[in-house]
C-alpha cells in the first residue's frame, strides 16, 4: 500500500500533536507536531540543542511533556510510561554506547528479549535452557553484523560493534516504530557504511524514525526530512527539497 | 574456546566449604558447635544481602532491621503469646515480607546513595520502635525463646550438636536457592538492572517490580537468619537492628566477595574465626580487623573470593 507522506490516515504509525516541554524558562520543544507513516524513513536533523534527543525522551517516555499528545496506532499514548510505550511497539536506542559492558554481545540480546517478562515467569525459567532465546538472539546479531562476536564482552567491543548492538537491543524488541538516536555518529567511514546497510536492511514494515547529523547519511537512508531549530519545525519535506531549501541551508547546513 | 566455568568452580568451593563445616562438625566440642552456629547464621544473613547488593545492585544499609524483624518475630509469638516455634518461625518470615514490600515500594524509587540514605533512615526507624516499644522489652531486649522442636523425628535441638547441623543444612539449603535464582532469567534481568538501569527500563522491563521482588526475597532470607540467630541465643535485643549491624554484614559481604554468593560465605567464616581469634590474644583486637578489612579491599576490591576467582581465571587463560 503505497502511503501518501503527508496525510495522516490509515497507515499513520505514529502522530505527534502540539508538543511542548520546557526546562525551566528554557523552551526545548515548542509545538512540535508530525507524524510516522507505516515503513517510513523519517530523519530528523537540526543543531545541536535543537532539541531532537529531548523529543525523543518524551516520544519514548522518559519525559513527559508539558502539554501535547502522542498518537500510536490510534491510541494516545502520551499518559503510558516506558515500558507501557514498548510493549505498545515503540522502541529507542541511545546516542552514547548505553549498553551492558560487564556482558557479553549475545547476553545483551537476550536481556533485551528477556526485560518484558514478568518476575514470576523469569524466575521459573533457567538461563541456560531457554534454547529459543538463544537462537532468536543469535538470528538478531546476524542480522546487525555481529555473529562472529557473540562471546566478546561488550566492554571489550570497538565502538563501531557496540553501536551495532545498540540497533540489536532496540530490534530484540520487535518494535513497529524505532527510534534510532545518531547511529552513525562518531564512526569511521567503513563503520558508517556497515550501519547504513543494516539500516536498509531492515523490513520495510517498520518505521523508522532517525536523528542524523550526517547530512549525507540523511539523504541515503530517508525519505522524509524534519529539520527541527530551537525546539521548533523548520522544515518538513523530501530530502531533495530540504537541500534546496534557502532557509535550511542558512539555519543549518551551512554549519555543518 | 572453552569459556570460564564461573558457576561451577562458585559452586565446587561452596560444597567444598560446606564440607569442611561438616568435618569440623563432627570434630567440634561444645564451643565449635557455637562457633559454627554463629557462623552459619552470619553466611545465611550475608547471602540475602549478597541478593540485594551484589545481584540487583541495591546497597542497603538497613538490611538489619528485616534480621531483627525476623528475630522479634521469633521472639514475641514464642516468648510472650507462647505460640509454638514451628509456626511462629514462618510467620516472623511472613510478616517481615509484608513489612519489607511495603518498604521496597518506596525505597526502590531511588538508588545509588539515595537508596543507602533511605535504607539507613528506615532501618533506625525499625531499631527505635524495638528500642521504646515496653511489649518488646525495650532496650533491655527479651529473653526465654525456645527452639524449634523436632522432637517428632527424634532430633533434640537443644542440643548445640544437633542445632548447628540444623544452621548448616539451612545455609546450603540457602545457597542452592539463591544460587537457583542467580541462574535463572530473572538472575539474568536483576544483573542487567544492576549494570544499567536505565536501559533495562528503555528495553520495556519493570525495573520496580523486579526490585521490589528481589527486596522483599532478600528481607524474608535474612529474617531466617535473624529468627536461628534468635533461637541460637535465646535472648533478642535491640542492638540486632542497629545500622551498625547492617554495616557488620555489608562488610562480610565486601570481604568475601561481592554477588558470587560463596563469598558471604567465605566472608562469614573469616569475619567470625578473625574475631574470635584475634580478640583473645589483644584488646585492640577491633585495630587489627579494621587493618584487615582496608587490606582486602585495596587488593583489588572484590574480596577473598574474588581474588581466589581473578586468579583460576588467569590460570584457564594461560592454559587455553
């Protein structure tokens, strides 16, 4: 089903309405409303301090907003807290490395798979013989490129590894909107190009919604730009237009 | 590549010790078997907090006052309402659980010191209700407590033969369980909690149910401790809840070897022996187990066992 980009209809995964959350006298987000189409490829660019990674506190629940709503599947979602919001199907991952460094890369999937089960059916259960665990997780960790470093322990990892798990742990969830916080940032071209492929790999039923300084990562991976400038939408639109835009060049490109 | 058997080897010198309590057992006199008793209690005691601590990365500097609700508890349905230990036992465990979830569903909004801060407040809460409350004989504590009676299988535990046994089996018994739950997949979320919180909560887990669950079990453990200890001593006082107490045992804990369970074990074997050793050859005997305690933690911080672990690590590297 081909989606129209800029209705919000059927196939809107996620819409956000009106948010706003101030630290403060300080405005970090002002009325920031868009939404998520089912598959999109959605970047979201601007400054530093624009205010993408306190959107995406408040998208994943770590912040509540001051006032707004978010709309996930025709739900409001904005009163469910963290782990409300995954099990619902949204789910983040982090700039820094936000890992467990003290595990290995396969026990940190598994961890992942293991967190939205209640106390009492994880107690009942031995580590060591949940086999189909083991082997969604190893099936995870192909798929973001790290099979050949399943035992390693994740302290030990390059950061170009780790950054890959941290696309792994947010895919162990098997979400329907994944929020990926930079990706790329800070890696070497070759580690760049590794996380775009597994980005594009990805099933085309997920929605993707990603923070990106990388302006030509943004226009390798996306189909839709927001660039966002002091908590505000200064741009909606294709990537192509974004880089014609005079006002996005001047706000923000020009910078880069 | 054959990776380190961590487990096993934990589990192999936690029989190991347990035997050796065994030999010492048959071969103890009248002040062994105390001694013993007085050990075995601390380790149980250690382990719960060893949960708490080491696995779900919750430091409590409170953890006396679910020792000495247990003991209390003991105390009071046998010594003053006459109830028969057999049920009063379990019921000191039960209520310290209700009092320890009530708690833990405040306390574990925090953590890090905030969690060690509140702890401690609660704790003394706890100690100033045993201290004033006359029910409970007040600060002069309250004696006359039976033990559990097994006359039934022919088992006198009056008898400080067969009541440190009783202690030992209940500390392998202790050890099994905990280990169980270490091993499980909910060891395995505690662990996560533990290393990064905040990405457990970002991966969809109820961080606060987990560790209220892993407070509540750890409170019920050390209330067991508290209701042999009281039945050890037949006498219970105030001083049980004491955050020094509390202190005592994070200290057994971070000598044997933080969340590795065999090393509370360790830590309770050594912290008992040290003391009854040392402070019969000096006064300053407090001087020496003070010099003991910074020389085990500036080698390297993680306790006797710990140490006697980075070591057969290295060994199997080597070998490999």
């Amino acid at each position: 089903m081909a989606c129209s980009k800029k209705l919000v209809g059927d196939c809107t995964m996620l819409n956000v309405n009106n948010l706003s959350k101030s630290f403060g006298a300080l405005q970090v987000t002002q009325g920031v409303s868009f939404h998520l189409n089912k598959g999109a490829r959605h970047a979201l660019v601007g400054p530093n301090g624009a205010g993408k990674t306190t959107l995406f506190n408040i998208l994943s629940g770590e912040l509540a907003p001051d006032s707004g709503r978010i709309i996930f599947e025709g739900t409001d979602i904005t009163s469910y807290n963290r782990w409300r919001r995954v099990r619902a199907g949204i789910s983040r991952s982090f700039q820094g490395s936000n890992l467990f460094l003290e595990s290995s890369v396969l026990e940190n999937i598994i961890l992942a798979l293991l967190a939205c089960r209640s106390p009492a059916t994880n107690v009942l259960k031995k580590l060591n013989s949940e086999k189909a665990l083991k082997e969604k997780a190893v099936v995870i960790a192909t798929k973001v490129g790290l099979k050949d470093q399943l035992a390693e322990k994740v302290g030990d990892l390059a950061y170009g590894s780790q950054r890959q798990l941290e696309v792994a742990l947010v895919l162990a969830l098997s979400p329907k909107v994944m929020l990926l916080d930079e990706p790329t940032a800070g890696m070497s071209l070759v580690e760049k190009k590794e996380m775009l492929s597994i980005i594009e790999s990805l099933s085309t039923n997920l929605s993707i919604l990603i923070i990106e300084h990388d302006m030509d990562v943004v226009f390798h991976v996306s189909n839709w730009v927001t660039v966002l400038d002091d908590g505000k939408i200064l741009f909606e639109g294709t990537p192509e237009d974004a880089r014609k835009s005079d006002e996005v060049r001047s706000r923000y490109l020009s910078e880069v | 590549m054959q990776n380190f058997p961590e487990q096993q080897l934990r589990d192999a010198v936690a029989i190991i010790v347990i035997c050796i309590g065994l030999l010492v057992w048959f071969n103890a006199g009248f002040f062994g078997h105390e001694l013993l008793a007085q050990i075995a209690i601390l380790a149980i005691f250690a382990m719960s907090l060893d949960l708490l601590a080491g696995y779900s990365g919750q430091v409590s500097l409170g953890h006396a006052a679910f020792f000495g609700t247990g003991a209390y508890g003991t105390a009071a349905l046998t010594a003053i309402w006459g109830w028969p230990l057999s049920v009063a036992m379990p019921i000191s465990i039960i209520i310290t659980a209700g009092l320890a979830f009530c708690v833990a569903i405040f306390a574990v909004r925090l953590s890090g010191i905030f969690f060690l801060m509140v702890t401690l407040a609660i704790g003394e809460v706890f100690h100033s209700f045993f201290f004033r409350v006359r029910v409970f004989g007040g600060d002069d504590g309250l004696g006359g407590i039976p033990r559990l009676d097994l006359g039934a299988i022919g088992i006198d535990l009056l008898s400080p033969i067969s009541f440190s046994m009783f202690t030992l089996i209940t500390v392998a018994l202790v050890y099994w369980g905990l280990s169980y739950i270490s091993r499980s997949s909910f060891g395995a979320v505690i662990s996560g909690i533990r290393q990064n919180e905040s990405r457990m909560a970002a991966l969809g887990c109820k961080v606060r149910s987990y560790k209220v669950w892993t407070f509540t079990v750890a409170a019920c453990l050390a209330a067991l401790a508290g209701s042999l200890s009281a039945q050890h001593d037949g006498f219970v006082s105030p001083d049980l809840l004491s955050w020094t107490a509390s202190g005592e045992v994070l200290i057994v804990v971070i000598v044997g070897g933080m969340s590795s369970l065999v090393g509370p074990i360790i830590g309770a074997v050594v912290v008992v022996l040290l003391a009854h050793y040392v402070s019969g050859l000096t006064n300053y005997w407090m001087f020496f187990m003070g010099l003991f305690f910074v020389a085990v933690v500036l080698a390297g911080g993680q306790g006797i066992y710990g140490l006697f672990e980075k070591t057969c690590r290295r060994l199997h590297n080597v070998k490999r």
